[in-house]
RNA sequence: GGGCACGUAGCUCAGUUGGCUAGAGCGCCACAUUGACGUUGUGGAAGUCGGGGGUUCGAAUCCCUCCGUGCCCACCA
C-alpha cells in the first residue's frame, strides 16, 4: 500500500474512530493482565460544546488509560454527560426570556419536559466532540445524570441519610440570589471587593437619657431590628445593657440592648444591631437569645411587609438611599467613612447574594467530613499534585452543612413531602412525580425544590459502575483515577470522597489528578464573555486530532495553568507525520514480504543499539505514567522516535537494512506512541501487511528485548566518530574531506556508514606511517580527517577553546577532588567517578595538546 | 486576615530524595540536501536558575527574608 507523503488527519480520524467503537475495544477485557484501570470522564454538560478544558482532560485520561489498555489491563473509561441543573436551567431561562416567557407561564412538568428535550437536541454536539478527540470510552455504559440508575441511587443515599439523621430540614439563612430565585451553597457564592460606606447610626435610649450610636454597610435593614448588642466585657457599654432604644425609623417598636460575646469590641462603634433573617451570624445571636426573626427582604430582593408603609417594595439599592436620606432628615446620620469590603455575588449574574432565612433541606457534614479526613490522612488516595491533599483536608475539617435545595424546575426532585395539616410532618417518598400523596389517610405535599447537582454527581464513581449489585461495581471500584480540574476540587472531589465513603465504605477512587486552567497568553481564564477560547474542533481540523492531544500534553504538569496557542499543535502534527514517514519507509523496505514476522533479529550493531534504546523508552514511559508524568513519558517517545530511530536508526537502514528489525522497530514504537497519538498510529497499524486485521488499541505493550552491550557500546563510539567529524567539517566549512586511520576496526568496518552519516569523502586506512589532517581528539581514535594545513589553521582557535574548558574542567575536579571534606564526607561511588572523570579528561587533553602542536608546526612549515 | 502555587534561554516548559559542564521543544543564526519526511537534516548562538542571606564538601533543588505573578478559603456589622 502507498501512502502519501504527507499524514492527512481528516482522511482518516473519522474512519478510525468508528472501527475502534464497532469493535468493541473500549469495552474493558483482561488480556495478560490480573489488574484493571478504570476512570470516568468527568461529564461534561450534555447542553454546551467541549471547550479547550475538556481536550485537556480528554488528553490526559485517553492516554493514561490507552497505556493501561496496552498493558493488558481490563480498562474503563466511562462516559457521561450532565444536566448541570443550574448552569443548564440559565441556558433557558435565557432562552425562555428571549422568547418572551418566563417560569411561571408553564408548570413545572412541563418546564422539566422543555428542557429535557432542549438538551436532547443539544447532546449530540459535544458527543461528536468526544468522538473527534479520540477518547477511548466505553459507549454502551454511557451515564447521563439524570438516568433512572442516578436518580434512584440518589434517592437511596438520601433516605440512608434521612434515617441515619443525617439531613435535616430547617430555617436557616442561605445564600439566596434574587435574580435567579433560588438559594446557593456557599461554595456557589463569589466575594468581590466593594467600595461602600460605613454609616454611624444614632439610636436614642428609650428614657431619654441619650443615645447609642452603632456602625453599618446596610442601613437598610435599619428598619426592622430585632436589638443591639454589645460585647459583655465592653466597659463602655456595660451600664446599658437591658435598656431600651428607640428604632430610628420604626416608630413605637423599642428594642432592648444585649449583650453577647459575637461582638468584636474593636469594630465600629462596638455596638451593633441584630438582624437574624438576613445574617448568618446574628440569626445565631437570636436564636440564643431567644429574639424574632424578622423578614425584612423578600426573594424577590425587595423590603417586605413587615417594615414601615413607606419603604414597602423598594429595592434594596433603593432603600439605602432613602434610609440615609431619612435618617440624616430625624438627624440621626452621625458619621459616614468610605469602607471597603467584599460583598458576595451569584457566580452566573453578579447579583449581590442575599443571605435570607428559609426552609431547606441540609446534610450534615460533620460526621461525613471527619470520615474522610481519617481516610485521607491514612493515604488512602494519592493526590497529584500532592499539596492539594492538605488542601482538601483544610477545607474539610471546617466545613458546613450542606443546603442541598435549589428552587429551580431542571434537576432531580427531592423526595420529600410536607403534611398538609403539620407543616413539620415531613416524609421521605419518592413518588414525585405526584403532586400530593395520601400516606395513612393523611395528606402530603411535595417538595417543589430539587436537588444541587453536586449530590448526585458526588455519587458519580458508583453511580456509573452500578452499585451495588453490577458487575462493574465488583470489579472496577473503586476508580483507578479521578481527573479534574482544580477549580472543582471541593465542590465534587471533596463531596466524591466524603459520599463514597459513606455509601460504599471505600474510597471512590485510588488517585486523583488534578490539571490546571488553560489561560491565554496574558494569564486569563479562556471565557466566552473574555473572547479568548480556542476552540478544540477548530484546532482539530486544521491541525488534527493528535497534534491537539500533544500540543496541549506537551509542558503540562497537574496544578499548574497552561497557556495555550494553536501554534502548540505544530509540534504534535510534524510528530504525527514524523511517525507517518517511518512507516512510509518501513512499509517501502520490508516491500513484499509479508509473511514477514516482526520479530526482533539483530544483526549490526546499529540493531543491537536501537534495541537498547527502545527498551529504554518503553521503561522510561512506564516510570513516567506510572508517576502520572504524562508530559514527561512524551518527552521519552519523541525524542526515541526522532532522534534515536529516525535519525540513526533509519538513516543507518540506508547502508544496511534489516526488513524483519524495521517491521519489528515499527510495531513496537506504534504501540509506544499510541496513548499519545492515537489515531495516527492506528491508521499505520492498519496499513500493516503483516499485522492482519489486528487493531493497534488493543494490542500488548511491547515486552524488552535482548541486544549485545558490547555491539551498543560500539555504535556509540560510532555515532562519537561521525559527530565528531560533523563537527569539524561544519566549523571549518570544508567539503567532503576523507577519514583516515590505523588501526581501528571499528571504523573499518563501519566504514561505509561513517562515511555516509558524517558526509565524508570515505573512511580510509591509512597507507604508510605519515598523518596529515586533523585528528579526532574526542573519540580516541588514530583517526584523522584529511584536511589541508591552512584549512586547518582556522580550526586552531576552537581547539585552543577546547583546551581550556578542559583544563578548567580538569582544575575544577580536582579542587573538589582534594578538598578533604569531599573525600570523606560525599559518597565513595561518587569520588570514585571524579578520579575516573579526571583521568579520562586528561587524557583526551594530552590529545588535544598533541593535535594542537602538530597543527602549529605543519603551519610554521 | 489565613493558606497554596509559581518565577529557570526571546517564548512555552522539564529538572524526581541536594551530586558531573542546568535540559527540551519552538523561535533565531549558518550550512546542507535528488528517493521516508521542507511538517527535513547538520551545526551554532543564547541562561546572574526573581533579588539577598544562610545550611552544606556541594544548592535551580533545603531554610530565612524580600520582590513579582496567579489562585483558594474566610470575612467583623
């Protein structure tokens, strides 16, 4: 079969990908191997398109488990997509916006149907994508999130949970985003810093005797407060705890002083008030003092009812204004400073979150948190990189609980009902697709909330494999790996552990791997709204499928952004077609033979040395991924493909070629390059005479072979004679000078080669006892290139730089060689080696000094 | 306020528990080349390893400190 001279991705990638998934070979099989590997791909969202983010997951994960696969290991890489309940319901509501509807024109079925069916639409988008970066899953174990398997396996967690009185329903203040009507965990929550200011308040004592001034960012909520406080141990204050103050701006409604230690004395005034429904910390301070919780600001981010008629329904921006405004008209306005601090917004819209009071569903996360510091701290999961462990312990050990409630219709709803006579009687059902149910003649409501999407793909690792009873489960957890990015560590690692934990008993997975962002050149987030991304189909048709995997492997090292340039695919596509050509000249020399096994038969010493330096690679690849140092273990390949196969190996098949040792050399650097490059050595494999209907995906690492040391060492003085002789050739700029010698078999015998490689006129022996011409100092040989005296005059000033570096070197081992210190104290094998060293550059510089001699006293003849 | 990471050639990055003259790719310069490949080959130039101090026989690597960059957590009204 000819093919072109150049590897034209498009041609085939489509083609390949379809044989790999028509032939099952992502399905997970032992084949040589006892062990499995197994990993899920983080799923994306069924709705968008895979961005530059995902090809570098995709990139990672496909070569991790393609290098497994070839192991022989029963690998698994399942895919999956996400209905990422809040990202995707945005999407629509925007939508919905546009079309001039809103949630409330529709049920909530029904709004469960529209978007159920507007991510169908979209799926098929980023599944083509997954096909095009070559990722090798498993598709008939496909997940999506909101599969019956997910759901049950959540409602199974959360009953558990329920009995084992771990949720909770109650009041609590949550982080509530106005515009998008619903409430966020506080991980959900972004801090920005603000420019305000701090306005000093004066609030007159109830008998008259004066008045306290206390310090605010919101004053509008100075009109419904539930007290003042001061800390207990603030002499200023103390005579007045337990009196009374006049609110400002409610009349009639006095309000006492307490006391309580939540107060820091050094802040403000040292006074301030208490408003339990809208701060967190204050809602605490009530409920110990037994004060009501007042709603002053509804969902809709308005001032409620339940403050005075004239600042009813004013926006919270507009209600600051006009409380300042009223409180400097009464006179009470004392002072106001600039002050800065960070106010905390939605992460979609910016809208600047309200902590509200209300009724959600929480988990506790104590009990969960401690369970998996426990695990982590006794290495039970390897972190790369590693500092992102104590990372997550830190975060752990101060966590929350956990509002799992979210008022959108996109989601999994809770299975939770409320008696219509008892509010607090709340059942665990999970017949939700009712409305009400009847349950011992009483009557309950359901839940219209559902639930955050982290609670069901925090169950991800099993979820996918079927716990509890399928065969996947049984022999493929827990994961081998899970790999993600960083920014994503607490929401789903932290909650996999802890929830894996928890249901399996087991860790969910062995390993994690955690890669960075890529930014653009100035350091950004690539985003959509920043206009910076690239697009990974965009690099894939110009470049193809393995440059993108390569170019964006390539320097890529877990917790660390990257930058990344389309230029970064050239590298991977000159690979790619690097590869293509060896097979060109593979296939053109073992020709017709295509009973050709391709067995390792060495022969030349060249054979005997490339043998020893796949072997090398194949090693240094395995170390490098067992390590999870994938750019590393790229490293390895591409210079053994470069430089060690294409540009000796193959150019010294060009003197003396061995067809049964190309075929060999072939097949095994195919298999090497696989996990990086997939497809392109896929479609060599498959021009394979003699490899038949075999698919390389599928195949076994190759296993190290036996070569002559004595033959390796040989080459190597050989490739020592022709860099040499590149080398002064280049620096004089002569043409094709001869090589002569005496007495050196070796260069005899490799002759023709030498010749050819280090473009020499021919390697000569030497007739009589006279030399002329330069000798080769470095490769200590009675060798010598046939240049003439006034040539070689120009070569004395680089040898004379030779010289000195040598003498230099010389010195300076031996300064450390007879520094008594060194002697004792570093390692013998060590000392050892710098007496060798210097013995070794000694003599190469009696060499030099000779050839510089005799080239000074040709001249001076 | 607390924590983490990073700073190595013009650019992007390696550099494992301290150990030989600090590496790679790209870019740059020069040259070569008629059959695997110009997406090529050969050779070359280029680095105060962010600054300073310390430990050590020996530091890009360990410690201290300062400077710069990025990120995370918390947030006192």
């Amino acid at each position: 079969m000819k093919l072109p001279s150049a590897y034209q991705p498009e041609k085939y990638e489509g083609d390949i990908y379809a044989l790999w998934e028509n032939s099952g070979v992502f399905k997970p099989s032992n084949r040589g191997h006892d062990d499995y590997y197994s990993l899920t791909l983080p799923p994306p969202n069924a709705n968008g398109d895979l961005h530059m983010g995902h090809a570098l997951t995709v990139a990672i994960e496909d070569s991790l488990v393609r290098y497994h696969r070839l192991q022989g290991k029963a690998a698994l890489y399942v895919p999956g997509a996400d209905h990422a309940g809040f990202e995707t319901w945005v999407v629509y509501e925007k939508k919905l916006a546009q079309e001039g509807k809103s949630r409330f024109d529709y049920s909530r079925e029904e709004l469960y149907r529209q978007v159920w069916d507007f991510v169908q639409k979209n799926k098929h988008n980023f599944e083509a994508q997954l096909r095009a970066l070559g990722a090798s899953v498993d598709w008939t174990r496909f997940t999506f999130t909101l599969d019956n398997k997910v759901i049950g396996t959540s409602y199974q967690t959360f009953k558990k949970m329920w009995e084992d009185g771990l949720i909770y329903r109650g009041s609590r203040i949550v982080n509530y985003c106005t515009f998008h009507g619903t409430s966020f965990s506080d991980i959900e929550v972004v801090h920005e810093e603000e420019k305000t200011n701090l306005w000093h308040i004066a609030y007159p004592l109830a008998d008259g005797s004066g008045e306290v001034v206390i310090a605010t960012t919101r004053p509008e909520t100075k009109v419904g407060q539930a007290a003042l406080m001061v800390n207990p141990k603030d002499k200023r204050y103390k005579h007045l705890v337990g009196k009374e103050v006049q609110q400002p701006l409610v009349p009639d409604k006095n309000i006492k002083i307490i006391a309580d230690e939540y107060v820091n004395m050094d802040f403000g005034t040292g006074v301030v008030t208490v408003t339990p429904g809208h701060d967190p910390n204050d809602y605490e301070v009530a409920r110990r003092n037994n004060l009501p919780m007042l709603e002053l600001i509804t969902t809709e981010g308005k001032l409620s009812n339940n403050v005075p008629q004239e600042f009813r329904g004013m926006t919270v921006t507009v209600a600051r204004q006009t409380v300042v405004e009223a409180l400097k008209k009464k006179g009470l306005l004392r002072k106001v400073e600039d002050y800065t601090h960070s106010v905390g917004k939605c992460y979609k819209c910016g809208t600047v979150i309200e902590p509200l009071l209300r009724e959600q569903w929480f988990v506790k996360m104590q009990p969960l948190a401690t369970r998996a510091i426990e695990e982590l701290k006794a290495g039970k999961i390897d972190f790369y990189p590693k500092n992102k462990k104590d990372q997550i312990i830190r975060y752990l050990s101060e966590l929350k609980d956990w509002n799992i409630s979210r008022q959108i219709p996109w989601g999994i709803p809770i299975p939770a009902f409320q008696n219509t006579e008892d509010a607090s009687d709340w059942i665990f059902d999970a017949r939700v697709h009712e409305e009400s149910i009847e349950v011992d003649g009483k009557s309950y409501k359901r839940d219209p909330d559902v639930f955050d999407t982290w609670f069901s793909s925090g169950q991800w690792p099993y979820v996918t494999l079927d716990y509890p009873s399928g065969d996947d489960f049984k022999s493929h957890y827990p994961l081998s790996l899970m790999e993600t990015g960083f920014d994503i560590l607490y929401q789903w690692v932290a909650r996999m552990i802890m929830l894996g934990l928890y249901v399996t008993g087991e860790v969910p997975f062995k390993t994690v791997y955690l890669h960075g962002m890529i930014v653009d050149k100035s350091g950004q987030k690539q985003s959509k709204s920043k206009g910076n991304v690239s697009s990974p189909l965009e690099i894939i048709s110009e470049y193809g499928s393995d440059a993108l995997r390569i170019g964006i492997l390539n320097g890529q090292s877990p917790g660390n952004n990257q930058l990344f340039m389309p230029s970064k695919a050239t590298g991977g596509r000159n690979f790619a077609n690097k590869l293509w050509n060896i097979a060109r000249f593979v296939e053109d020399k073992v020709g017709d033979n295509h009973h050709l096994k391709s067995t390792p038969t060495p022969s030349s010493r060249a054979d005997h040395w490339i043998l020893s330096r796949l072997n090398h690679a194949s090693t240094e690849i395995s170390k490098a991924f067992e390590a999870y140092r994938i750019s590393e273990a790229y490293e390895v390949i591409y210079s053994f493909v470069w430089h060690d196969l294409a540009d000796w190996y193959i150019e010294a098949s060009k003197v003396q070629t061995n067809p049964s040792m190309l075929a060999y050399l072939l097949d095994s650097t195919l298999k090497l390059s696989h996990p990086f490059a997939p497809f392109v050595t896929e479609t060599i494999w498959q021009t394979l005479a003699w490899e038949g209907d075999s698919i390389l995906a599928d195949q076994l690492w190759p296993r190290p072979v036996q070569f002559n040391a004595l033959a390796v060492a040989e080459f190597k003085s050989v490739i020592g004679v022709i860099t040499e002789a590149r080398h002064i050739t280049k620096a004089l700029g002569v043409g094709r000078p001869k090589l002569y010698f005496n007495s050196a078999p070796l260069i005899e015998e490799e002759g023709i080669l030498i010749t050819l490689l280090g473009r020499l006129g021919g390697a000569l022996k030497a007739q009589g006892s006279e030399r002329k011409g330069l000798k080769l100092t470095n490769s200590g040989y009675d060798a010598w290139l046939d240049i003439d005296n006034l040539a070689a005059m120009n070569y004395l000033s680089s040898l004379r730089e030779k010289q000195v570096v040598r003498q230099e070197t010389i010195k300076r081992l031996q300064a450390r060689v007879s520094n008594p210190s060194y002697a004792s104290k570093a390692p013998k094998a060590l000392v050892e080696q710098s007496h060798a060293q210097i013995e070794e550059e000694k003599q190469l510089l009696t060499s030099l000094d000779t050839e510089i001699k005799k080239i000074v006293k040709a001249i001076e003849i």
